[in-house]
C-alpha cells in the first residue's frame, strides 16, 4: 500500500504547486480522495478566502468520500477563518483515513487538527513526503514560525563576478531564457524587493511579462525618498510599496496618489532597518521575497542573516572589472568570508545558474 500512498500524495503536491504564488497569505495545499484504489475527488486552494484544498475534493467526491482515504500536503485546518474547519467537513464526509504529508505550523492548528479527526475515529498519519510538503511551503512556514518573510536573492553577473559595468551598465547581463525563469520565479513570489539605487540606475518595471503569471507586490527601499514620481514601478501595473525612514507628509501624499503605499520604518545605521520591514511585510501576507538589486541592500540582508536562499545567473562573460553582487563591509581574510552550500546547478540557455543556500546564517524568531 505505500507505494500506492507515495502516488497519491505526488499527486496531491501536483495539485498544490497549481496554487503557488496565489494563496498568500495561506499554504498552498493540494488533496486527493481515493477509494477502492480509484481516485474519486481532487483539489487545491486556489486562492485565500476561497474553499481549501480539501473542501474541493470533497466537493468533487461527494457520497463517495465515506470509507475513503484523505491525502493532504498540509494538515487540514481546525479553526474558522475565512472559511469554515476542513475537519469538520472530512468528519461529516465519512472519511476512513487522512494522510497528511505535515504539521500544521500556524499556532492555532499545529497538530489540533490531527487530534480531533483522530477523536472522531478516523486514522491519521504523517510525514509522507514531508520535505517536499515543507519545501513547496517554506515561505509560509517561515513567515508564521518566525514573523518575517523566507527570502531568495537573485544575480545575474558575469564569469568573474560583475552585475554591471564601471560606469554602472547592467542590461542585459544574461540571455533571454534567463530573463524568463527570473519572472516565472517572480510570478511565484509575494513580492519582489529592490533597493532604491536599482531603480534609479534602471528604472525596472518588476511586473511579470515573459512570462504567463500575476505581479507581485514591488517593495522599494528608499531611506531618504528618493524615488522619482516618473518611474516605472509607480506608473505600472500593481501595488508598489515604499519602505522609508523619512516622514515627509507631501512626498508620501504624491505617492500614495499614484497609488503606492509608503511604510515608515526604523532607523538603523543610516538606513531603512531591514527586520522592522520585513517584520511589516509578512504581517501584509508577503511570505515569499524575491530581492532583485541592489548590492547595498544584499549585502545588508546576507550580513543581518535574512537570505534564506540566493539563484546566481553566469553569464559567459568577462567585464574585468565593474560592481559585485553584494556590497559588504568588514571582511579582511578568507576566513572571514560567509560561506554557502550549493544545492544545484543547472544551464539556462548559454547561462550558468548556481542555487545556493548561506551556511550557517539563521533568523531569529519574532519577538
């Protein structure tokens, strides 16, 4: 029967990935219902403060979810919410059997959904396939287990290391298929984060258009304000955030009038302090970060501990000299230097991509 249970629960990961990128500030989840070995109900959550993931399955099941057996990537939840307890419904429905690929670790479910089906008769497992459960949620598990958002931070740069050149020249460093896996991955953010001297040097427009996929939030960070009302981000397609540490009534008036919202964060060392921020951001939904640019802003975010994973595009180029991905002060030697594991390397086009996690470097929980 476990390989039977291994099928059914890729199949619900399938079913889940379909909601990634879309149902922040909830998990995305995938279910499949199975009896006498025929699958009889599908779903997933397809957007927050629509039906769950097990709600459409159960949907699709109807009588025939009595006696069958429940495959869930994420503990079915307890509490009401936007929407009425999936336990309540797997009760009613009859259900023999939940197998759930994890825990729960939002505080008002976190196993209590699992104790009540259990309660009620019916068999629970876990753990099947938890690490992809957990991967294809490590932004909402991040965001409700530490109340800041999971990070990723992407390059492009060439051969010996450059995103731009001396005179600061950034477009394009890579290829065409490069640019479209770096908006397909921005389609599955919450937000995509830059720094203001990024948009100042390119006038980004950050949306999604190589690409089939929704915008994410643009957070721009902006010390003093410096952002021009002309750019692209505040004349675009979706919501722009600018994070600040300058209360100036006129000049968040004249963005918000473009439809922008200014956050006014605390101070630290001269600039926006970065956990206060994203401490914000994640209380907005935003679990998914993608940070874009610029070298100031990574180096501050790789220092403080706050990127959970980095995509490096190479580009077979040789610029000789020009700006480096991140901008950090304070280290003199090799033993010094913040080391990363890499988790993969694949080609895009003529490109080199490198996916690598910083070693060593954790978050502290929220207060």
């Amino acid at each position: 029967m476990y390989a039977a249970d291994l099928k059914y629960m890729k199949k619900a990961l399938t079913l889940a990935r379909k909601g990634l990128g879309k149902t922040a500030p909830n998990p995305a989840v995938g279910c499949v219902i199975v009896r006498d070995s025929v699958i009889v109900g599908e779903g997933w959550h397809k957007k927050a403060g629509t039906p769950h993931a097990e709600i459409n399955a159960l949907n699709m099941a109807g009588d025939k979810a009595n006696g069958a057996d429940v495959y869930v990537t994420l503990e079915p939840c307890c509490h009401f919410g936007k929407t009425p307890p999936c336990t309540d419904a797997l009760i009613a429905a009859g259900v023999k059997r939940v197998l759930a690929g994890m825990v729960d670790p939002f505080l008002q479910v976190a196993g209590k959904g699992l104790q009540i089906l259990r309660q009620a008769g019916i068999r629970v497992d876990v753990g099947l396939l938890e690490e992809q459960c957990r991967e294809l949620n490590k932004g909402f598990i991040k965001a409700v287990t530490t109340g800041i958002p999971y990070i990723i931070y992407k390059s492009a740069m060439t051969l010996d290391g450059n995103i731009a050149t001396v005179t600061g020249h950034s477009r394009w460093v890579t290829g065409e298929e490069s640019r479209r896996l770096v908006h397909r991955i921005r389609s599955l953010s919450d937000a995509v984060m830059v720094g203001v001297d990024t948009i100042l040097a390119d006038n980004p427009q950050l949306n999604v258009r190589h690409v089939k996929g929704r915008d994410p939030l643009k957070v721009i960070v902006d010390t003093r304000l410096r952002t021009p009302g002309s750019v692209n981000v505040l004349n675009g397609t979706g919501k722009t955030i600018i994070a600040t540490c300058e209360s100036n009534p006129d000049i968040h008036e004249s963005y918000q009038n473009k439809g922008a919202t200014v956050l006014v964060c605390r101070e630290f060392d001269g600039r926006v302090e970065m956990r206060d921020l994203l401490h914000r951001l994640a209380k907005r939904g935003v679990h998914t970060i993608l940070v874009e640019g610029g070298s100031r802003l990574a180096g501050d975010l790789l220092q403080n501990g706050l990127i959970d994973e980095c995509i490096f595009f190479y580009a077979p180029k040789v610029l000789g000299n020009g700006f480096a991905p991140f901008a950090i002060q304070g280290i003199s030697t090799m033993d010094e230097a913040i080391l990363f594991n890499i988790q993969k390397v694949a080609m895009s086009g003529s490109d080199l991509v490198v996916y690598a996690k910083p070693e060593g470097i954790k978050c502290s929980p929220a207060l």
